[in-house]
C-alpha cells in the first residue's frame, strides 16, 4: 500500500506503527497507517492479515514510598 519514498515498514515489522497515517477517525478511535495497519486509541491493532495486537500501553504506579508515578512498558 505504501506508494511513498522512503517507504514505511511492513505491517509485519516491529516498528510497523512509524508507518504514515492515510485514514484518520479519532471520533471512532481509530487511523489506518499505508502498510494497511489499523490502529486504535487503546493501542490495540488488526494487521492487514486479520491477525490482532491487544493495546500495549505502559503501565503507570505510584512508588509507595515516596508517591510517585513510575512507568513500565
């Protein structure tokens, strides 16, 4: 789908998300990038092949000890 230079990755690349926006709803939650990707407001994805990522979002706590947020991905 990627018609651009230089071309985007692979939807089955790892770095897949860096591809170019072609198609955005944010009042539905979701773009379509030019690898055929689609990907949602959650981070959730569905690759071009059916095949769906669940949303990967860092994990936010707070340090018990001294309150504040610590972020893990």
């Amino acid at each position: 789908m990627c018609s651009h230079r230089p071309a985007c990755p692979t939807a089955d690349h790892p770095d897949r998300d860096a591809a170019r926006v072609v198609a955005a709803h944010p009042e539905q939650g979701w773009s379509l990038l030019c690898n055929g990707t689609v990907v949602f407001d959650d981070t959730g994805e569905l690759l071009p092949g059916g095949e769906i990522i669940p949303p990967h979002r860092p994990v936010v706590t707070t340090m018990p000890s001294r309150g504040r947020l610590a972020v893990a991905a």
